[in-house]
C-alpha cells in the first residue's frame, strides 16, 4: 500500500470555495504526472483517495494510466473529528485481516521523489 501526499494545492488564502474543492496548482499536476514513474513497477489495482480535488487528481495520471478511476472514501479527508479517524482505523484493521501473500507495507510517497 503506498501513501501518497497531494500534490501543490492553491493556498488556502487565495481560494475563496471549499476545501474541498481547493484544486492542485500548476506545479501540483506536474508531480501528480512524476507519481506515474514513482509507481510505474507497483502492482497496484485500486486507488483511493480523500474526497478532495487535490489528492483525487494527484492519481489521476496514474490510475488513468492503468485504466482505472479513483476512487474517494470519505473518512479520509483531513480531520479531527473521532468518527472519521476510527473509520479510517476499521478500514486498514479490515484489510489487516484479510489473506496476503506477503506482509502489508506502506510506502509514503512523495510527489516528485523516488
């Protein structure tokens, strides 16, 4: 599993609309192409992310590039609230379980690094 880090947003102090909403920058979708060649040896067959501009359209070039969508789960946007951090533990504690051939790694992954 790798986290990855959204790529350069427009500062919060310029942007008028919701966070959410809040999209990547000029230099934000050139590291969301560089994450192509960072995960380009990974067997990846899903791609989450929070529902934000910002983090779905740092995959985007990725996923596309394998022929998939990103797909958003909504405990994972930015928050202090308890629900939101217990819903993201569930969800890695589920898959925890589940049969793997190897081990469950994470690998963080910033955009623009190898």
């Amino acid at each position: 599993m790798h986290l990855v880090r959204h790529g350069v947003a427009m500062d919060r102090s310029a942007w008028s609309g919701s966070d959410r909403g809040r999209p990547l920058t000029e230099s934000g979708w050139r590291q969301a192409l560089a994450i192509v060649a960072v995960l380009e040896d990974s067997p990846i067959v899903r791609f989450l992310a929070s529902p934000t501009v910002r983090c779905a359209d740092t995959l985007l070039p990725a996923a596309h590039g394998r022929g998939l969508v990103v797909e958003e789960l909504p405990f994972l946007f930015e928050s202090n609230e308890p629900e939101s951090v217990a819903a993201a533990g569930r969800w890695l504690q589920d898959r925890s379980d589940q049969p793997h051939d190897h081990a469950l790694h994470l690998r963080w992954t910033v955009p623009g690094r190898r």
